[in-house]
C-alpha cells in the first residue's frame, strides 16, 4: 500500500513539472541587452534612449518553424514604477511567419527617466487557433 502511494505521488509530480510553461528571461540591468524565450518565440532586444523617448531594436524568431504563425504582432508598452503606462509601440509582421526577423519601435515619452518596466505582448494566429502572451522586463 505504501509503495503504490509513493508512486502515485512520484506521477504526480511529474505530470504537475511538466505542465509548467517554461519560459527565460534574462537578468540583465537596464538599458542593456535582453532575451525572452518560451516554446513559441524568441525575441532579444535593447533599449536606449533618444532625444524623444525611448526606442527598442531587436529580433523575433518563431522556435516551432513546422509551425507559421499569421498576423504576428508584438506590443511593448513602457510602464512608470506605478504600472502606469508612459507609451507604447506595435510591430506587425506580415505574411506567414516562420523564421525570424527584425523589429525597431521609436515610443515618444515626456519624461524618459520615469521608465521603469517595459511590458511586451504577443498575438498570433496559427491553422487552428488563436494565441496571446506577454511579459515584463526592465528596459
């Protein structure tokens, strides 16, 4: 009896570990380089500061290229230390994506400085569904 409660407890933790989303977000201070993976894109990026505000440069790439995604669209949205949102920026990527590409957002903010977080989200279409995440990094 005992033996078959520590291998029900054993499945268990495994079906549990393997439900988890895995995803990776980097560390790195501000104003830096940075990656985000999970097992649908992987997008690494820099911001920097301009006269206007703020701009992000970086890379998109579908991690499942047996899958195209359609109307791919990545929103960064820039946050004060409250969550309050200071501006945003869209790219939308055309056409069926399967590799990677580049992305630049030039977001116009008033007071740059006061920038804390930046909020991606993602939104794509696939033959049989319909797809939205998104996650917060520092700039």
């Amino acid at each position: 009896m005992l033996s078959k409660f520590a291998l029900a407890i054993g499945i268990l933790s495994l079906v549990t570990a393997c439900a988890v989303p895995r995803a990776n977000l980097d560390t790195n201070p501000a104003f830096t380089s940075h990656e985000f993976a999970n097992h649908e894109l992987a997008i690494s990026w820099k911001t920097e500061p301009t006269d206007k505000g703020v701009r992000i440069d970086g890379t998109v790439k579908n991690v499942r290229p047996d899958l195209p995604y359609s109307s791919l669209q990545l929103t960064a949205k820039l946050l004060d230390e409250s969550g309050n949102t200071l501006g945003k920026g869209t790219k939308d990527f055309q056409g069926r994506f399967t590799g990677s590409e580049p992305f630049s957002m030039e977001i116009p903010v008033p007071q740059k400085e006061s920038v804390k977080k930046v909020n991606f989200s993602y939104s794509y279409g696939t033959t049989e569904d319909f797809h939205r995440n998104d996650f917060d990094s520092v700039p």
